[in-house]
C-alpha cells in the first residue's frame, strides 16, 4: 500500500514540475512615462533635417544682416560696432587713435564704416588721396599786360604795350574721372595799348602818340590736364575772339603848331580791321578750395589784325597779352 501511493505521489510531482516549465513568462507592464522617453530618445538621435542651401545664402546676403553693426577695422575700438543706419551708401571716416597703442609710437589711422554722409567723413576718393573732375561752372577775371607787334618789333612802331583785362563765365566739362576736362566759357576783352616815338608824319618831324582801344569777345577753347592727386592744372586750346570795337588814335605832342595831328579812326567801322582774331593759349591754375582758384594765360594771337590802312604804318600788327586772374566755382 505505502508502495502504490509512494508512485502516485511520484507521478502527480513530475507532472506538476512538467506543466510549469511549458507555462509562457509573465509580460512586465511597461510603464507611460518610460514609452514617452523611449520616443524622445529615438526623436533625438535622428539626423537633423538639412537646410537647402539657397535659402541660407539668401538669408546671408540679406541687407539686414550684409549691412548691419559694420565695425572699426583697425585701432583700439577694432571690436566696437558703429551704429547701424537705414541707408546702404557707406563713407569712410578717420580716426586716430592713441600712439601708445602701436609699439612704433605712430599714430594709427581707425576707419570707421559709416552708413550717412556727416561733416566728419570722406569718401573713398578722399581715403586714397584723389581728387576727381567734376562738371562745374562759374564767373571769372583776368588782369595783365597786352602787346601788339608786327614784323618782329624792329621799329618803334611796331611795338605797342598797355593794360589789359577780362571778365566772363566758364564752364568744366570733365573727359575722365581724374586727368582730362574740355573748358570753354566766354569772356569779355579789353585791351589799351600805345606808343610815343619821333618820326616824320606830312613831311613834319616830331614826337607822336598811337593808341588802339579794343573791345573783344573772347570764346576759349581748352583741354585742362592734371595729375588724379593734385588740384595743379594746365590749360592748352585756341581762341578765337570777335571784335566788338576798335579806335585807333594818333596825336602830335605840339597841338599849338599849324600841322598839329589828331586823327580818330574806328577801325573796325571802316573795315581796316579783320572781325575774327584767332590766338593760341597757354595757361596753368590751382584750385585752393571748393569755391576758389588761381590761374595765368599768356595769348599768343597767330593772325593780322590791320591792313590797308595808309595813313599810318599799322600793317601786320598781331596781339600777344599775359594776365593772372581768379576763378569762382559755383560748386
């Protein structure tokens, strides 16, 4: 009996250890705090999506960040930004800096980007010590020495000297950015000159007087040179001048004599004169300021002013004058 229930006992044990281990494991409940960071941490460690790259040259291209906070780029302040503005022209403003900055002890010139132009900046042609050519205008005078002379000044007669001067407009047009300009303008001329010498006049000897009062509108034509960093300039050109008036006048010093001389003569009524007188210029200027500059001309007239007249050996005479003046620029 203990035998047949010692195996029945046997039996149900083995079965029992048998239909344990074929039972499946429990499943663990996983908890929704721990499933919401599981989806962060794979969120995370994927790659990030990439930015096309036109959109982000357009951003950086942009006026608000190309033209923004521009700072000094050179000198103490170097990480100190200028105050940004609206515009986008930009000049150019010195600075100098401390000389204790830079171990030679010369002073360092700062450069700061500035958006508006202000009594305080310059441009870039004033950064590089040039100086342009501009289109202006403006007013004009001259006063000098004119000469008139014919074959070569071998007689006395030949030779008539007196006061001369000019006024008028001027106008510069310029032919590139720094060197070459074409200048005309007109002027308005007159020239004095006169003589005393002895001579025989009506088979009567004595000391006579001759003078030319001449009235001239004078329209210059020059081409303007200088060097791109310099306001030193030379002027070289022709003109051509048109006589508006012309008295001729010839006086004895004995007025008491009966063959006393006074004789007037208007050249240019008469037709002793040529209407159009063509001469060759040479002159060279500065410009001080803005406003205000210094030239010289010396004319050199290539033609005959008079001819045919018989009463008086004036044939041949061509004018010649030296003058100095000032120049007046309207901007």
């Amino acid at each position: 009996m203990n035998l047949k229930y010692t195996g029945i006992l046997t039996a149900l044990a083995v079965s029992a250890v048998m239909a344990q281990n074929e039972a499946p494991a429990p499943v663990a409940e996983v908890a929704p705090v721990q499933a919401e960071q599981v989806v962060e941490q794979t969120a995370a460690q994927a790659p990030a999506p990439v930015e096309d790259k036109f959109t982000q040259a357009e951003k950086e291209l942009a006026p608000e960040n190309l033209f923004s906070e521009p700072t000094a780029v050179r000198g103490a302040d170097a990480a100190k930004p200028v105050q940004k503005k609206t515009t986008k022209k930009f000049v150019y403003r010195p600075v100098y800096s401390p000389a204790e900055i830079e171990p030679n002890n010369n002073a360092v010139k700062t450069i700061y980007v500035s958006e508006v132009a202000s009594p305080d900046t310059i441009d870039m042609d004033q950064l590089r010590g040039r100086i342009p050519l501009k289109f202006t205008f403006g007013i004009q005078g001259f006063v000098g020495s004119a000469f008139l002379s014919g074959d070569n000044g071998r007689y006395e007669y030949d030779r008539y000297s007196g006061l001369a001067w000019s006024v008028g407009a001027f106008a510069l047009f310029p032919l590139d950015e720094y060197n070459m300009a074409f200048k005309t303008g007109v002027l308005f001329d007159h020239d004095k000159v006169s003589n005393s010498y002895n001579d025989t006049y009506n088979e009567t000897f004595g000391e006579y007087r001759t003078s030319f009062n001449q009235y001239r509108i004078s329209v210059p034509l020059l081409l303007s040179l200088k060097s791109a960093s310099s306001n030193f300039f030379f002027d070289v050109g022709v003109q051509p001048s048109f006589a508006v008036s012309d008295n001729f006048k010839l006086k004895s010093s004995d007025q008491s004599s009966s063959k006393a001389v006074n004789i007037k003569e208007d050249m240019l009524d008469n037709d002793y004169r040529s209407v159009i007188d063509w001469s060759i210029v040479f002159g060279f200027g500065i410009r001080a300021n803005r406003y205000i500059g210094f030239e010289a001309r010396f004319i050199w007239g290539i033609n005959n002013q008079y001819d045919d007249y018989n009463a008086w050996p004036i044939n041949n005479l061509s004018s010649k004058a030296v003058s100095v003046g000032a120049t007046f620029y309207a901007f």
